[in-house]
C-alpha cells in the first residue's frame, strides 16, 4: 500500500504545482492534522482516494466545518485495504484549547476505545506523538506517554504523527521503536 501523509504545514508543492506521476498509485492520504479543511478537501479531490484524519490543536474549526469528502477518525478504528487504523487527535495541554489534553484525559480516551483495538492496530495515526520518539521538550510539543503503552501494548506496524515540525530541532522524519516503524508527517511524506 502506499500512504501519502500531510500534516501541519500546506504544501504549495502539492496545491499549486500539483503533479499526478509523483502521486501516481497512492492508495490512502492519511492527515495528523493542523491542516484548513479546504486543503484536505483540494488534495483529496486531486489524488482521488480515500483521506482519514484526525484533529490537531489548531483545528477546532474542523469540529463546525469538517472538510468535504475526508472522514475524521479520532477515537475510531477503521479498517482499510487490509489495515486496521486507530486515530487519537489532539496534543499535550499548554493554553487550554479544545483539541489539548492532559495526559490523564489521553489515557481515559484510550481506555474508552480499548474494546475498539482488541482485534489488533495495524497503523496509529495521531496528531501529537508518543513520549521520547519524535517529540519535543516544551509543554506543547512534549508526547504522550499512554501512546508509549499503546504501542507496547498493540504493536502497530506503523504510527503517523504531526505536531512536531522539522525545523523545531528534532530533524528525524522516521524512527522505530520496537516492532513499530513511526514517521513524522510534517508537511507531506509517502509511505511504502
């Protein structure tokens, strides 16, 4: 399968100087959100293929206005081309927004959806990513510990994140931990 992943930041690349070989048998567009809603809307109706996404802390416009033809799958498991997808939204609380959680809010959301993962998570799309693999040091880019537990837990062969942008000192796009193969989606990234 191959995976486009966008997350955080527009890319003028894809908007305004789109070029259908270099996406060329993309199966499935997966947001970790920060990303307007016409942009996801734009994009999917350029690839033509399914897009998941889960929110970021600066889309609580997404909650009024969702983006047209893209499914939202935070707290969800969705099964797709042979792959079960878990979604968790949001990051750490640093100004008290909608879309930010404590660690305990995270790890009650996780115990809420346990019944949802028992049959196993292929792929972990989140917005903020897990404590120690690919986060920040402040107290809004800092990961969740509960998504260290998750993939303890679940083995998911690939977690998709955002939030943790390139240029804010953690340059590494991938990384894995254990069995997990976990990419940072900044901007855009395709997965094979």
């Amino acid at each position: 399968m191959r995976i486009l992943a966008i997350s955080d930041t527009e890319s003028i690349f894809i908007r305004d100087h789109f070029n259908p070989d270099i996406f060329k048998g993309v199966d499935l567009i997966l947001s970790a959100g920060d990303l307007k809603a016409d942009y996801l809307s734009c994009i999917v109706t350029l690839i033509n293929v399914p897009l998941l996404y889960v929110h970021g802390n600066h889309d609580a416009r997404l909650l009024q206005e969702p983006p047209e033809g893209c499914i939202c799958i935070d707290d969800k498991v969705i099964e797709y081309g042979g792959l079960r997808i878990a979604g968790l939204g949001g990051c750490m609380t640093y100004s008290g927004g909608p879309l930010q959680f404590t660690e305990q809010q995270m790890k009650r959301r996780i115990i809420k959806n346990t019944l949802k993962y028992r049959k196993g998570i292929d792929l972990l799309l989140t917005h903020s990513p897990a404590y120690k693999l690919g986060d920040g040091q402040d107290r809004a880019h800092v990961g969740y510990k509960c998504f260290v537990d998750l993939l303890d837990k679940h083995s998911p062969r690939l977690m998709i994140h955002g939030h943790q942008h390139l240029c804010y000192g953690n340059p590494n796009r991938e990384i894995n931990y254990k069995k997990t193969r976990i990419i940072n989606a900044y901007e855009y990234v395709i997965i094979e």
